[in-house]
C-alpha cells in the first residue's frame, strides 16, 4: 500500500470486488477517455470477462471523502487491471496484426496486457498514474507488459514514456475507435528513469 498523498492510497483489487463495482470503475474509464454512455455501457460484458483471464490482477486508488459526523469514507478514484494476453483474444489479434512478425515473436508471448488504466479527471496530474500503473506491474512474473493509448501528446502518453515503454506500433486503428492509437511496450521488471524516481 503506497499513498499518493495524505487521504489516497492504492491498493490491489480483489477480483471479486472489481466485478461488484465494475460500473463504478467503467464511469472513471468513460470520463478519462471521453466516451459517452453508450460506449461505456457497452463495455460492462466485455469487462466483467476480462476478470476471468488468466493472470489476472487489478488495482485501484481510493481517496478520502467526508463522510459527515466525524467518520471517514473512501471513494475509488483511479484503476487498472491487466492479464496475460493469448492468441484469441481480441486485442492480441488486433495487435499481431498491427505488429511486424519479428517484433510480434520478441513481445507477444506470455506477455502482461495492461488492459485499462485510468484516473478520474478530477484526481489527476497528482501521481497517481503512475502509481497505479507501478503497483499493477509489481513482482509479475512475465517478460514483459504491452498496452495501447491514443496516439497524441497526452499525460498517459507522456507517463508510458517516461517509465520506459517503447513504440511498437504509432498510428494503429482499432476498429470501433476513430482515433489512432499507439502500442506500447515495456521489460519487466519495470524500472523507470532515476529522474523520473527523483521528481516523484
């Protein structure tokens, strides 16, 4: 358990707690990617089945609220979860299609798919990210954890780079998605930059 800063703290996710709140945790998703209802909504089946992957692991950041007469209660302010990805699977697919063969055999296998991470726009530019994105990652034993992000000057974009994630693909259309996304892709263990250490 590790605190962002007095009043949030990240902590792993029982599977089962995850698919008793996945509405909860999809509305973080829908309001950090800017999707609408429908989108989000349409995401609830395909979620709950990611849950049964193998490999799988979830975290989440919980921050403090005020409860009223002097108790305190916590509300989930960030997620991620992520599996071991398998030909299949459609965003496996999706990627070995994206990738060229030699690049494909050097990272698909047992790899660690970061399949969502996201923090609620009212909680971010605090660390929090990267912290949910460190203690997913933490102790995997896989070679390596690969997860797409549109293709643009965002914070995600700019925090994947910084902790050593490498392009495997710019500019990939999943279908469904107007944007462009990137495929990333990074060794395990993680270990970011010392200046990245150092101005956190």
């Amino acid at each position: 358990m590790t605190g962002t800063k007095p009043g949030t703290r990240i902590v792993e996710l029982p599977t089962q707690w995850l698919r008793d709140h996945m509405s909860e945790a999809l509305t973080i998703y829908g309001l950090a990617m800017g999707y609408d209802s429908a989108v989000v909504a349409g995401r609830y089946t395909y979620a709950i089945q990611h849950t049964e992957r193998p490999g799988f692991r979830a975290v989440g950041a919980f921050a403090e609220t005020g409860a009223g007469g002097g108790e305190t209660a916590e509300q989930l302010v960030g997620f991620g979860y992520g599996y071991v990805i398998a030909p299949g699977q459609w965003w496996h697919d999706q990627v070995r299609a994206a990738l060229d063969r030699r690049t494909a055999k050097r990272w698909l296998p047992d790899a660690f798919e970061v399949c969502e991470l996201h923090v609620h726009p009212d909680h971010q530019s605090r660390g929090l990210g990267r912290r949910l994105l460190h203690a997913l990652l933490a102790d995997l034993p896989h070679p390596a954890a690969l997860l797409s992000t549109p293709d643009a000057d965002t914070k995600a974009f700019r925090l994947y780079h910084a902790d050593g994630f490498v392009d495997l693909a710019r500019g990939y259309h999943f279908p469904g998605d107007a944007r462009p996304f990137a495929i990333l892709g990074v060794a395990l263990p993680l270990h970011p930059p010392d200046r990245v250490r150092a101005n956190n």
